[in-house]
C-alpha cells in the first residue's frame, strides 16, 4: 500500500481509494484526500468493544446490527470509518455501509483526532443524513449524545461516569460510562 500512496498524483477517486484494499492503518477518503490514522490504543479497542457489548443485544432485538470500524460511504468520494455503526439490514459482502443504512454512529475521541471527531466527521455526518452521533471521551468515558437537526447535530444529552445513559432510539440501551473503561 506504501508505494500506491506515495507514487499517486493528484485527488483520490473512491475507486482508487477501494482499491488499496485492507490495510493494517486506517486510511479514509476524504474528498480527494486520504486521511490516515495510526492503529487505535488499548484503551480506545477496550471502550469500542463494551460499547458494541453493551449495544449487541439491544440492536438485535430491534432488527439492527453493530459493527466497528467499516467503510461508510457518506456521498461519492467520502468515506470514514467510524469506530462503531448501528445499522439497518445491509449486503454483508460489500465494501461499504452507506449512509442511508445508519442509525447512530459512534467515535472515540483520541488526543490525536479530536478535531477530526468533534468538526470535521461531525458535519460530514449530519450532512449525510445521519440521525444520532454518539461521541466518546476516552479518558474517562463522558458520553455525549447528539440528535441531527437539518443539516447539524444538537446535543441532547452528556452522562458522566456514575450517571446513566438511556438510550429509547435508535435501539432501547441503558449505558453506563464507567463500564466501558479498562
């Protein structure tokens, strides 16, 4: 993947983007531009698989699934990957969830991305159509809940360890943030 990226000239379709293939980074598109992050920490595996745990079952019983970090087309040539998705039904095979599909979309918030996660991916979001953005403070599990309104998300809740977070859609789940730390 090394070469392909360094020899490459110019923006980035999203056919050349797929065709990278798996890589061991996570590398997004962006409008023309790869953005890419290194591997996630311990700590941010460990909240996104209780988060997913705590999700699992909810989800399924409102005909739902959960899934990490999967190619989300929010329009041609914009495609994240988000550390969590709750999803209607989907093509298992295909290389990208589209965005129609999501319900609620979750990111970590890493020193290393936070912009990225509270701006940039927000927006994208929302303006995609994304109805709940569900993001996560790693260092001491604050969740904060957001509901998209027009074209931006509004906050609609922040549960701090020792509080509860309720969740009644896109799936009924009761979160507790110090249940998602290591």
């Amino acid at each position: 993947m090394t070469a392909a990226v360094f020899n490459h000239e110019g923006p980035w379709t999203e056919e050349e983007y797929l065709a990278l293939g798996e890589t061991q980074q996570r590398v997004e598109l962006f409008d023309g531009s790869l953005h890419v992050t290194p591997a996630p920490t311990p700590r941010h595996q460990n909240i996104s698989g209780e988060l997913r745990a705590a999700l699992r079952a909810p989800a399924r019983e409102a005909g739902l699934h959960v899934l990490e970090a999967v190619n989300v087309r929010l329009r041609p040539g914009r495609i994240p990957i988000p550390d969590l998705v709750v999803t209607g039904p989907i093509d298992f095979d295909e290389l990208n969830v589209e965005a129609g599909d999501v319900r609620l979309v979750c990111e970590i918030i890493s020193a290393s991305n936070a912009s990225t996660d509270k701006v940039l991916k927000m927006h994208y979001y929302a303006s995609a159509g994304i109805e709940w953005y569900l993001l996560v403070e790693q260092a001491n599990g604050t969740l904060h809940l957001y509901r998209r309104q027009g074209s931006h998300y509004t906050e609609q809740s922040v549960t701090r360890p020792g509080d509860l977070l309720v969740l009644t859609e896109p799936v009924k789940a009761t979160i507790r943030p110090e249940d998602l730390l290591p």
